[in-house]
C-alpha cells in the first residue's frame, strides 16, 4: 500500500476547497437563474468529485515516478496515468451529456475549477513573494 505524501494531501486539500467553493457559487449561479434542480445537484457532485479524484490521482502518480529511479519507467507510469485519467474524464463528461439525471453543463464546470483554483493561488504566492521581497 502506498503512502500518501503529505505535499500530496495539502496540495489536494487545497484544490478540494477552491473546486468547492467554486462548485458552490455555480450552484448559486444556478440558483438565481432558477435552473437549480436535481440534475445540477448531482451534475456538481459528478464533476466537482471527478475533479478532485483526478488531481488527488495526479499527485499519488508524481509520487511514484519520483520516487522510481528508473526515468525510462517513470516516464512511462507518467504517460499511462494521463492517458487514463484523460479517457475517465471523457466517461465523466460522457455521463453529464448522455445521461439524463445529471446537468451536463453542472458536470464539465466543476471539471475545469482545479485549473482555476491553480491559478488563482499561483496569483496569491506570487503576490506574497513580492511582499516578502520587499
């Protein structure tokens, strides 16, 4: 069994709280355009869980390439783990369209907020370098 790195649990923690977070203002969004029903309810748990899965995935695979010595192998436990995380993100996003409990729109968004979540606390560190450079 593999022992989740700590960086892995933070930076993880991290992306869950900036999916949520924006997973709940969609909901509002949702809301107040008074299109909030089940379907968006169980769209957001599909995508907003897929999300955080995948990136949690994408950390216990750099783990295990780091720490194979062999670059040949790490490189190739790299490669499969994308491949495969990318095929799962097709089926998720297959599900949101094709099924009709699950608001497709409500399923691809919350697939996309890691990478906003990324970018606004790559923002935030960068600002507190500046602050702390000065």
């Amino acid at each position: 069994m593999i022992k989740v790195q700590p960086a892995v649990k933070k930076e993880t923690a991290n992306i869950a709280i900036g999916t949520l977070s924006l997973s709940a203002i969609m909901l509002v969004v949702f809301l107040i355009l008074k299109k909030l029903d089940y379907t968006v309810i169980l769209g957001t748990l599909l995508g907003s869980g897929w999300a955080i899965l995948n990136f949690f995935l994408m950390g216990l695979t750099i783990q295990k390439a780091t720490a194979d010595k062999n670059e040949n192998r790490s490189r190739s436990i790299m490669q499969f783990s994308y491949s495969m995380r990318m095929l799962a993100t097709l089926g998720v996003g297959a599900l949101g369209v094709f099924v009709p409990i699950f608001n497709w729109v409500a399923v691809v968004c919350p697939i996309l907020f890691p990478r906003i979540t990324i970018f606004v606390m790559s923002i935030k560190n960068h600002k507190i370098n500046k602050k702390e450079e000065n």
